[in-house]
C-alpha cells in the first residue's frame, strides 16, 4: 500500500541521486562527441551505441575483436589525488592495446563507471579521460553506463571498466602461426608503470616506505603522485601502422605478469624468445620501486612491464623498416631480442644478462 503523506522513504533517501546522474550525462556529451567516426550513429543518451557495420562489406572476410579490462587499484591513487582525468585513458589504453595485437583495428569502446555517490563534474572528467584516449586510438565511444552503489562503496570511491570491439580482415591475423626462427624481437618503451602491479606499487611505497604521494621524488623530477599517475602509453595507431607499412608476425602487450609471460603467450610451442635485458633501461620508477622495497628482480619483472609496453614479433628483413616507421612517429623502440628454436629448453622466453644503466 502507497503512502500518501509524503513522509515514505524515497531513491535519494537510499543515497541514489537520479538528477546528479542526468547532469553528469549533460557534462560528458562534449566529451563523447570529440570520439565519433564517421560510423557513429545516433547521440548520447540512447539505450544501446549503434555503429554502421556497412563498412565492413569492404572486407572479404572481416573478424571482428572483441577485449574488455578495467585499471585495477590505480584508481585508488586518482581518488587520492583527487585527480579524475587521466584513468580513463589508462582504461582506453588496456582495452584498444589488446585489440590490436591480433592486428584488430579498434572501432568503438563502452564503459563502465561505478560509484559510490555521483558527483557530475568527477565522472565528466573519468568520461574526458577515456573520450580523450579513444580520440589517440581512432576508435568511437558509443555508450556506458554510470552506476551509483551507496553502501558498496564510499562517497568519493569509484571503479572503471571498459569493453571494446575492432574488426581485422581473416587473412590479416597476426599471432603464433605467423613466428619463425630468425624473427627480431622489438621492443616498444612504457611511459611508465601503465596500470598493473599497483598493489605490489602502493604496498611498497606507502606501507613499507611510508612514502605520501605528494614526496618530491629527485629521480622522478616530480612528486610521487604524479609519476603514478602518468597514463599509460596508446599503441593502437602505431602498430596498426607497422602491420599496413611493414611486415609483423606477432604483438604482445605487456600488462599484468610482466614481459616474459606476456610474450609468451605468443610464442608457437616449438620456438622460444630470448630477450636481452642490456638492450635498455628500465625508468627510474622501477628501480624506485624495487629500491624502496627491497623486491627482487624475479619479483618485479614478473608483476611491472620494466619498462616495455608492446611488443612486435618481425621478420629480420623488416626490422629497420618497424624502427624507422616507430621513430616516425615517436615511438622510443629498439632490437631487444630473437626467436630461435626451443630445442630442450622448456619456458617459451628467456630474459638474460642484466639491465643496461
């Protein structure tokens, strides 16, 4: 039976404010609108993100990617920071990256946004970061959904997710089929930490070191809040640009678990990768981090990506051709390693020798 008197409970009283949400949908629009390919139908605000599929009646036999991630425990430092810009384009980065490592070119992405209270200018900012990251990827953010969960999480605590699709012609699949013996190992450089390993990260620098954020670190430069927040690098376009201009077997996006096992995942049974750890050098955060909690190097290259992002798998006729289209485009890349046969050995990549400083 209804209460007419007024006095029964309501959604707000529960903590779920319908109106902020409807302001925080007005606020991101100008966002969302900076994103739309020519295939982007429809505007903010439907219920479902509609994308003109008639464009793949180019390809002869088009596959479409589909990837979904989220950012982990890095937005436990963006709240702290009270900085909301950035970790949608860590979120565009860890879906798009995986995408294209089958060589998919990424078309549209939809997220997911979860918080405890909606604060309308805080989640047009998250939706700035990812419209902003899939304006570096070229692909199209159609749709998400902002979720308020009062007693599931704090007022100022929230959670991001994303999904995303591409499309790549059956022919064009890159991946373990293609690798050979004699392939280079190219190696792309991180813009830092990215978004994994930031429990092993926070545990070190603030239970163990005792660190704040807002310590001015020398080797960073700057405070030890910003250089953990540093987005993480997009290579969507940069490899969707090495696999039109020049010949790639492989990728391999190094995220959680580090490069070698990352690696391995595209590694064909019967080969192995040897990479060289003296072929570069790692940031400063990593010997950072690992200085301030005495973590092995086991440790840390098998939770950080130690400085590598993506990885390229290439014929060796190609290398100079990937290192000069990268370098074009402000890629730091360089030779790290090579595929040979597995022969006795039984992990698919080995890391050898020591880190050059």
């Amino acid at each position: 039976m209804t209460n007419s008197q007024g006095d029964g409970a309501s959604y707000a009283d529960a903590g779920v404010d319908i109106e902020a949400g409807d302001r925080a949908v007005t606020l991101m629009k100008e966002w969302v609108s900076k994103t739309q390919r020519p295939e982007s139908v429809g505007a903010l605000g439907g219920f479902a993100g509609l994308f003109d599929a008639s464009r793949l009646k180019g390809y002869t036999r088009p596959l479409l990617a589909s990837a979904t991630d989220g950012v982990g425990t890095k937005v436990a430092l963006a709240q702290r920071m009270d900085v909301h810009d950035t970790i949608g384009h860590d979120l565009v980065a860890m879906v798009v990256d995986d995408l294209v490592v089958c060589g998919a070119e990424p078309l549209f992405m939809t997220d997911y946004i979860c918080v405890g209270k909606v604060v309308p200018e805080r989640v047009a900012q998250i939706v700035k970061g990812i419209a902003e990251g899939c304006v570096l990827a070229g692909c199209s953010l159609v749709g998400g959904e902002t979720a308020e969960h009062p007693g599931l999480l704090g007022p100022d605590e929230y959670d991001v997710a994303g999904a995303g699709t591409g499309v790549v012609e059956a022919d064009a699949v890159l991946g373990p089929e293609r690798i050979r013996a004699g392939d280079a190992v190219v190696a792309m450089a991180s813009s830092g930490l990215h978004s994994n390993g930031y429990s092993l990260v926070r545990h070190v620098v603030f239970d163990r070191a005792g660190w704040t954020l807002e310590r001015q670190v020398p080797e960073f430069g700057r405070t030890l809040g910003e250089e953990l927040l540093e987005p993480t690098k997009i290579y969507a376009l940069d490899c969707l640009e090495l696999a039109r201009t020049s010949e790639v077997h492989a990728f391999s996006h190094i995220t959680g678990g580090g490069l070698a096992s990352n690696l391995a995942r595209v590694v064909p049974d019967a080969l192995h990768a040897t990479v060289e750890r003296g072929t570069w050098a790692p940031g400063a955060v990593f010997d950072v981090v690992g200085g301030a909690g005495n973590v092995a190097r086991a440790e840390l290259e098998k939770t950080l990506n130690m400085g590598v992002g993506m990885i390229a798998v290439v014929p060796p006729s190609a290398v100079d051709a990937t290192l000069e289209t990268l370098a074009d485009r402000g890629v730091d890349a360089w030779v790290a390693g090579e595929i040979t046969e597995r022969g006795d050995r039984g992990e698919a990549v080995t890391l050898t020798g020591d880190y050059a400083r």
